[in-house]
C-alpha cells in the first residue's frame, strides 16, 4: 500500500483516526494529568498538629507507637521547608521509617478485616453464623466456668451405675448359681478327692464321705455324711466317737489347706487333743508329711505329741524347733525358759549357778527379787525332773515316749544306788512348791538364795559323780 493515493471512506476514517490521537486524546490526558498533580499538590500540602494526630490515633495504635508515629511525621513536615534537594535526600536516607511503614501497613490490613468483619456482620446469613458461634463459645465458657460441678455430678452418675450394677451382683440368687457353677467345675471334686486322701491316710477304716450340701444365699457347704450300703443318711456324731469326729474334722482341714499350690505354712491348735490313741500316730505322720514342702506351725500342750513329731521329724531328716510359752503376771504367750527342757544337764546348772550371781545384785526386798527367785527354783526343779530320764535311767524310758530304747543302755542302770535315788526325791520334794498348789493352810517355803546355791552344787556335783561311774 505504499505510495499509494487514499481516497473515498478509508481517508476519512485515517483522517478520523489522526483527529481522535493528536487532538481530543491529547485533550484528555492533559486533564488527567492536571487532575493528579493537583491531587498530589493536595496530598503533599495537608498539614496536621501534634494533637490532631494524637486525637487520631489514640484508639487505633499503642501510646509509644503514637509517638513513634507522630515523630516520624512532624520529621517528615520538616522536610517540605528543605529548599537545598542534595539536603532533603541525606536527610531522607539517614531517616529509620520502614519500620514505621510496615507497621503501618499491618494495621492497615487489620482495620481491613475489621471493616469487612463489620460488612460481614450485616449479611443475614453470616450474622446468624457467627450467632451459633457466639452460643457454642459461651457454653463452652460455661463448661469450663462449672467444670468441678460437672466432674462430680458425671462421678456421682457412674458411681449410681456401678453401685446399681453391684447390686444386681450381690442377689443371693445370682451368687448363689454361679457359686453352684464354680463348685462344680473347680471345688467339688477336686476337694472331696482330697477329703478321701486325707481320711485313707489317717483313718482308712472310717466310711464316711464328703458330699455337697444345699446351697443357700451364695455359700455352697459341703458336709460329711457315713458311707453306708442301705443309703440312710446319719449324723456323724451320733455314729463317730469323739476321736473319730476329730479326726475327720482334720481330714477336711488339710483338704482345704492343700488346696492351693503357693504352700502357704498351715498353723493347728492341739490337733489330737481329743484323739483315739490309734489315730493319734497316722495324724503325726500325716502332720510331718506336710512338713516336708511347707512351714507347719502346731500348738499343743501335749508332751506325748511334742515327742512324737520330734521322733517322726528325726526319722524323716525334717527340721524340728520346740518354742515353748507360758501364761506369767506379764501376760499369755511369754516366751518360756526353752533350753531348760532339752540339753546337757552339766551346762544348764552351771547357767543356774550365774543367774544366781545376777540375782544376789538385787535388792532382796524387791518383787524382781522374788519373782528372780522362784524362777530359778523352777528351773532347777526342771532339771531334776529331766535328770531321772536322761541321766538316772541313761534315756532308757522317756515319758509320753512309745519307744523303750536297750541298746548299750541297760548296763548304766546298774549304777544306781538308794543314795542316788533319796537324793532326787528329795530335790523333788523341796521344790515342788514352786510348781504345784499347796493348801491354804501351809505356810509358804521361802528357801534362801544360799540354800538354793548349795543344792544346785550339790546336785551337779553328784551328776559328775553319776556320770564318771562304770
């Protein structure tokens, strides 16, 4: 198209074009450019007082940063005065206001969104929103306000369920069935079976048997009935003797005793107290079987038992301990004077003679005098007394012992003489006071600690005499 002559509609519309650019474009962009520098001119002349800008301020910035603010700008206002430019820019680039700007612009953005949180709030559906909000943030307010309230009142409601929930537990009629249920799968027969082992240890000759009973208000008891053929059914004790009773009575108490496996030491009061003598053996044997795997513990007041678990004990390598107690003005369970009943004579009457050397440091007019006293006169009684078996007869008769023991023994006997046997009468005569009641009548026997010295010389020195002969 070049150099070629434009005629008709195409020059008009170039004419038109040209017209629009460099005539009413011009026209307007001189406007707009009035228009913003007289803008600026505007903007750059506003002018405010240090008060004006506090007024301003104070309910939007903190105070320290008002005056960081303010001073920023009166510094600012200083600068339109400048008349030298080379001035005005070192004094602009020595100022420190990006911090103030950037601040400046954060609250900016923050009044933003409180202004569109503001226009938010307007719009219906946004309002009853934030509404929700607002109730589901005061009950939580209210939760937290009341929480001690609310825990106790949750404790109080589970502790009605347990406490209900027990309740349904403890009707005998429920604990009754499962006690029936628990019986029978890891009691009855289990413990009977035990029960017959007991009774064919110690009493094999006895027909009884050991059986379930009713179960009543959640206890299932088991009882002990005659085994007899015609199937009637008899009370133990009007058929058993007491010994008979006795034992059975021992019988289910090993039978219950064994029925754990943690071996949990088994204590019995005077367990043959009232036995037939037959029994009487099988219920130590079967005593000091137990003993093998676990601590038994057996009072008794009865020497013939003492002596028989002793033996049983021995034969069976089984560790044996004799404590003995008595009842005293002190109290019950006072742990007794035990090696005066076991031992070599020689050495427990050279410890009487000691105690005696204690005692003449007290005042004899003293109750700890006295009591002093009469205990070693009971100490020494005992002596003698364990002197007959022991040392007269050489141990060859023991009482409450079922043994008679010969061997190498029988010679010693002949040693004795009608002098030997005076001397322990008498010694058993003099201090039976201490150990036997007297009538009211007879005066009491107040022996000297000198008198009782001398006896017990008397007397160790006869069992050395005793003991030398051949």
């Amino acid at each position: 198209m070049c150099h070629q002559k434009i005629s008709g509609d195409i020059q008009k519309r170039l004419l038109s074009v040209d017209s629009y650019i460099n005539g009413r474009f011009n026209t307007e962009y001189s406007k707009i450019e009035s228009k913003i520098f007289n803008l600026s001119i505007k903007i750059a002349s506003r002018s405010y007082t240090k008060e004006q800008l506090k007024s301003q301020l104070k309910d939007i910035l903190e105070e320290d940063v008002q005056e960081e603010i303010i001073s920023l700008y009166i510094t600012f206002q200083s600068l339109k005065d400048e008349k030298d430019a080379e001035k005005c820019l070192i004094k602009l680039d020595n100022l420190d206001y990006k911090p103030s700007l950037s601040f400046l612009r954060e609250k900016i953005e923050s009044l933003k969104d409180q202004k569109n949180t503001i226009i938010e709030s307007t719009n219906d559906e946004i309002r009853l929103k934030r509404e929700e909000q607002l109730i589901e943030l005061k009950f939580h307010k209210w939760i937290y306000d009341n929480i001690n309230i609310i825990e106790k009142t949750i404790q109080n409601l589970y502790l009605i369920e347990v406490y209900n929930e027990a309740i349904k537990l403890v009707r005998t009629n429920g604990i009754t069935r499962q006690t029936n249920i628990l019986a029978d799968e890891l009691l009855t027969d289990a413990y009977i079976e035990r029960f017959d082992y007991e009774i064919e240890q110690m009493a094999p000759k006895l027909k009884v048997k050991l059986q379930k009973a009713k179960s009543s208000k959640g206890k299932t008891p088991f009882k002990v009935i005659i085994d007899n053929e015609n199937g009637v059914e008899c009370k133990i004790e009007d058929i058993l003797s007491e010994g008979e009773q006795r034992i059975v009575a021992l019988a289910i108490f090993f039978a219950d005793a064994t029925g754990s496996y943690d071996f949990a030491p088994i204590v019995i009061d005077d367990p043959i107290s009232s036995l037939d003598i037959d029994y009487e053996r099988a219920a130590t044997i079967r005593i000091v079987d137990l003993a093998k795997n676990r601590q038994v513990i057996v009072f008794t007041h009865r020497i013939s038992l003492l002596r028989e678990l002793e033996s049983t004990c021995e034969k069976h390598s089984i560790k044996f301990k004799r404590i003995y107690i008595k009842s005293s003005n002190k109290g019950k369970g006072i742990l007794s004077y035990e090696s005066f009943y076991t031992g070599n004579l020689k050495k427990r009457l050279n410890e009487l003679l000691g105690d005696i050397s204690s005692i003449r440091k007290l005042d004899e007019n003293s109750r700890a005098y006295q009591s002093a006293k009469d205990e070693i006169c009971q100490k020494f009684r005992i002596c003698v007394e364990y002197s007959v078996e022991e040392v007269l007869i050489n141990g060859v008769v023991r009482r409450f012992d079922r043994e008679i023991k010969t061997k190498n023994k029988l010679d010693k006997l002949a040693n004795i003489t009608k002098e030997d046997c005076k001397l322990i009468d008498d010694m058993m005569t003099k201090y039976s006071f201490i150990e036997h009641s007297q009538p009211i009548d007879s005066p009491r026997i107040d022996l000297s600690i000198d008198d009782i010295e001398k006896d017990i010389k008397n007397y160790k020195d006869w069992n050395e005499d005793f003991a030398g002969r051949k």
